[in-house]
C-alpha cells in the first residue's frame, strides 16, 4: 500500500499544480500517504452522509411500536422462533421462509438474539451499521483504483444515495449484506489479498449466494489477459490456484443448499410458471411482461437495469469513463488510475454471464435481475465518482487563468452531488389495527388465523400468530411449498363465500382455524374483482363473484355479528368455536 501511494505522489510532483490554488489541490491532487488529512476529511466527510440517510430511516422505524419494513413478513417473523421457541407452531409459511434463510445471517439474527435484542429491534439497528461498512469500503475502493480523496467521496455519496432511495440496506435482510460483502471482496482483490478475498466469497454464500457467484466469476476472468487486443491465458501459477479455491469455497458454501430435504421443492420450471396466473401481469410476482425492452432491461425481476441502478441521475457519470480511456491524453488524471479498474469489466462480464445463465436457467438460480442490479450499482457508483473528478480536473487545466470558472463547475458539482433530493425508501409500513394486534398476542400460541383481508400479511409480526395464508408470503417458486399455499387459499375463497354452512365448518375443521378475519366489505362483488392477488385463484375467485352478483348470501356474513369477538378499522375477527356451534338455520 505505501508503494503505491508512493508512486502517485511522485507522479503528481510530475505534474506541477504550484500555480493553481490551494483548494484546487485540496479537490483533485491525489495523496502521497493513506492517513493524509484530505483522506480523513473526506472519508468523515462520507461516513456523515451515511449517518444522515441511517437516521432519516431510524426516526420512521422507532416512530411507532408497531412498524415493520416490507421484507420483514418474508426474511424475519419467523425469528420470534429465537426469542420463544414455541412461536409458530406446525407453521407451514415459518417453517419454508426458514428453510431458506441464508446460515450467516440466521445466525447473526439468533446471536443478537441471544444477547437479548429482538429480531424486529435489530432488524431496525442493522442498517445503520451495514451503511456505514459499505460507505468505508466504497471510500476504500476508490482510492485503490485512484488516490483522490474527493473521488472516494463523491462515489461513496452517490452509492449511499442509490442504496438509501431503494428498500434492500434498509431492510435488514439478506439483500442488505450485498454491498459491503462485493465491496469487500473488490478492496481485497485489488490488494492482491488472496485469502481475504476468498473470506469475502465465503460470507457472500452465506449470506446472499446470488452475489457469490458474481465474485467468483471475477475470480475465474483473473486467467485471461488482454494483449494487443487479443486474449491470452495466464502464465501466474497463482491465478490457477486463486480459481480452484474460489470454486472450492463456492461449493462447499453451496454444499448444504444441494443436500437439503426440506420438502419444498422443486423449483417451478420456466415452462410451468408461463401458465400460472401468479407469474403474468397483474399476478404476484409478475416475470413475464409483453415487452421485449421490460423483460430484458427493467422488468423488476428479470430486467438487467431494474430497481433503479441509474439512480440518482448522476450515476450515469459512469457511462463518461469508457470515452475518457479514449481521451485520456487530453485528461491529466486519467495517468494517475491503477491497473485495478482492469476489474470493472471483469465484474460486467461475469454479471452479464450469471445473468443470461439466470434466464436460460430460470428459478433454478433465482431471479436473473439479482445478477446484475447490485454488482452494477456499485460500479456506476464508482465510475461515477472518478469521472466527476477527472472532469472537474480537465475543466481546471483548462480554465487556468479564469478561476471563477473552475470555482463555479466546483460548486455545480458539488450542489448537484449533495443536494440531490434522495429521499430514503424505507418500505417501513404502520400497522393500523393495534386492537387486533394485542388481542391476538394474549391469544394461545397454536392460534391460527384465516382471512382474505390484507391485514393478515401484518399478524404474524405484529401479534406473533401463525396465518394459514397471506398475499405476501404466497410466493410461488416451490411447488412443494406453494401447492399447498394456492390450494389453502381456493378453500379459503370456496369457505368465506359459500351459502353453505356446514362447507364453512369443514374447512374450519380441516385446517384448525381459530379465528375468521373478513372485512365488512368483503361481500361485495367488486372486492373480490378488485383483488389482484385473489383473482389469481380461479374458478374459485370467479364463482364467488357469480353468488354474491346473484344476490346469495354467503354463511360467513349470516354469523358475523353472532360470533364476532372484535371489530376494529372495518375488519371483523369471529370466532371460529362459534362458527362451529352455529346452525344452519343461522340467520
């Protein structure tokens, strides 16, 4: 590291600066030692920003004891199994979002629960923490590709701002490990810190193995090298043995996902979810859309582009550092870059690669987005960064002798970066129904909750209580998993709307249903026709709307009022004992 900053200093005494003023050096000149004062500046400077984006998401999580971040009712309601191990008992939705919880961070949930902090409590805490990791280590990243403080700054300011405006640092979840776990891997890979490096490609598989993939890519690209715009392989001993490492660690991370017979498999093939209503437009989880530019570039889950990789707009600075290689002798800055931004498009070719892999193997390595939104993200960061100083540095050389212009392009800059209005998208919803919440959290942990209404997505946090369906959770990738969860919810549908009492009582019976949430609203027929989650369950969905449009009335809303244990905010929690007892004459 010392030879390096060595190095630079002795390049930017070869480009003489005495002429210029003193906060033009403070901006661009690159440091000739690592704790420089301009690099503390700047890189507190970074870490201030972080904190300021961490807190914005801090006052909304603490604003209410009853808030939850979106991903929370997949990644973290079953983690009250840490705290009380007798939560969610014979719970089918606990159990399978369990079984695919990555190991790294299960355990890191259950060792802070161990040492007392709740799952919900930590969930909001972790962010702030995992913000400011990536921040130093984006910071760090871009000194190693150019020793410009300023650089580092304004690339770990964009990132911040992209990663604050979407909901996966905020979340907690396994996607908030993404960024410090790449970048951690990218600032030992330039290093040359082989056995960090792989340490970076182990944490990756256990706590998002989509982005390991990534990294070893990048691993593997090390044996080819470009020589007069030819590829050759490598000669270095040591790039062979970094490659059979990296894929040693790769499958032996991966080695307990293959082994695992946790009976919720297969995957749905490609074939499969093109028929299901689940995977097309206006379904749950919407894969296959009409356009060729949306699936193949912004489509959310398939889209090379999605999840706003170009924001904030000063991202696409990247797209400038390509043409400055082309210029680069009329750009003075552009002399003073390491050999490691050679690592920027390994990191494209392997992303790429994984991605079209995803879609030629499609659900069998998850979604194909994953593989590209991320990596990008940090990269354009990055490129982004550099090229905002290596332009601000080609308009100085050439303003010499007109200052107010390079003062001015400083301070456009500057406002641009800073005060870009990124708001913070926390996904951090409100529970509305605190009465519903401390009822059912006084109820029997065995208590179980059937209901069509939105709110049973928030129960299982909120009051700690196993739901037998909920729009959320209803994620169709498994068949194992997911047969069970449609064929819940056509019962579901088929009970809450039959004329027929005794059909409600069975379905009661069949699944041990304590307790019936229906919304006052529920029976009438645009409910359900407004409903895109229910629509996706026909004929049963569809056969409801035909009796209500009839004019028969379901059994469910003839002992509403009789059996009613709570009504709060339009929803109605019924007994389910008394749906029992009730007779057919019910009225």
């Amino acid at each position: 590291m010392k030879s390096e900053f060595a190095q630079d200093h002795s390049i930017a005494d070869s480009l003489n600066h005495s002429s210029t003023a003193p906060w033009f050096r403070f901006l661009i000149d690159p440091v000739s030692r690592a704790l420089d004062f301009r690099t503390v500046f700047w890189l507190v400077l970074s870490l201030a920003f972080s904190i300021l984006f961490a807190s914005r998401a801090m006052r909304q999580a603490f604003s209410s004891p009853y808030v939850l971040q979106d991903d929370w009712r997949h990644h973290v309601f079953w983690m009250l199994r840490y705290v009380d191990q007798d939560s969610f008992p014979r719970d089918l939705i606990a159990d399978y979002f369990q079984s695919l919880a990555p190991a790294g961070y299960a355990m890191l949930y259950r060792a802070a629960a161990t040492l007392g902090v709740e799952p919900f409590v930590f969930g909001k805490l972790l962010p702030m923490a995992l913000g400011l990791i990536t921040t130093g280590l984006c910071f760090a990243v871009s000194m190693q590709i150019l020793h410009v403080p300023a650089a580092g700054f304004a690339s770990a300011l964009m990132l911040n701002q992209s990663l604050w405006m979407r909901n996966g640092l905020v979340s907690g979840t396994p996607r908030a490990f993404i960024s410090p776990l790449f970048l951690g891997f990218m600032f030992f890979a330039l290093r040359g810190s082989l056995l960090p490096s792989l340490a970076m490609i182990a944490l990756m598989g256990l706590f998002f193995p989509s982005i390991m993939f990534i990294a070893v890519g990048v691993v593997l690209l090390r044996v080819v090298h470009w020589e007069k715009m030819r590829p050759r392989l490598s000669r270095e001993r040591r790039d062979y043995a970094a490659c059979a490492a990296a894929v040693a660690i790769a499958g032996l991370v991966l080695l307990p996902y293959a082994l695992n017979t946790s009976g919720f498999g297969p995957v749905v093939t490609a074939a499969e979810a093109r028929l299901m209503p689940e995977f097309l437009p206006k379904g749950r989880m919407v894969v296959f859309r009409q356009g060729f530019l949306s699936y193949w570039f912004t489509g959310s889950h398939t889209g090379m582009f999605s999840s706003g990789v170009l924001a904030p707009f000063t991202m696409c600075l990247a797209f400038l550092l390509p043409l400055m290689f082309v210029f680069q002798r009329r750009l003075p800055l552009m002399s003073r870059f390491s050999k490691g931004i050679e690592v920027f498009p390994r990191i494209i070719v392997a992303s790429v690669a994984i991605f079209l892999a995803a879609h030629l193997l499609l659900f069998r390595l998850y979604l194909p987005s994953r593989f590209t939104v991320s990596s990008f993200r940090i990269l354009f960061a990055l490129a982004a960064g550099v090229s905002a100083v290596v332009l601000l540095d080609a308009v100085f050389h050439w303003a010499r002798g007109r200052s107010w212009v390079a003062a001015a392009s400083a301070a456009l800059l500057g406002v641009v970066l800073i005060l870009y209005p990124a708001e913070v998208d926390s996904r951090y919803k409100t529970g509305t129904a605190p009465q519903l919440y401390e009822f059912l959290a006084h109820s029997p942990k065995d208590t179980l909750i059937a209901g069509l209404s939105a709110e049973t997505d928030n129960l299982p946090i909120f009051a700690g209580r196993s739901v037998l369906v909920a729009r959320e959770t209803a994620l169709p990738f498994h068949k194992g998993y997911y047969g069970q969860i449609r064929q819940r919810a056509i019962d579901l549908i088929n009970a809450q709307y039959t004329a027929d009492l005794a059909e409600l009582q069975s379905f009661i019976r069949k699944y041990e249903v304590t307790y019936l949430l229906v919304d006052r609203e529920a029976f009438a027929p645009d409910y359900l026709a407004h409903d895109k989650w229910v629509m996706q369950y026909q004929p049963a969905a569809q056969e409801a709307i035909g009796r209500l449009r009839q004019g028969v009335e379901p059994a469910c809303s003839r002992v509403m009022d009789r059996c009613s244990v709570l009504e709060t905010n339009g929803m109605v929690l019924l007994s389910a004992e008394c749906v029992l007892k009730a007779s057919g004459e019910e009225r």
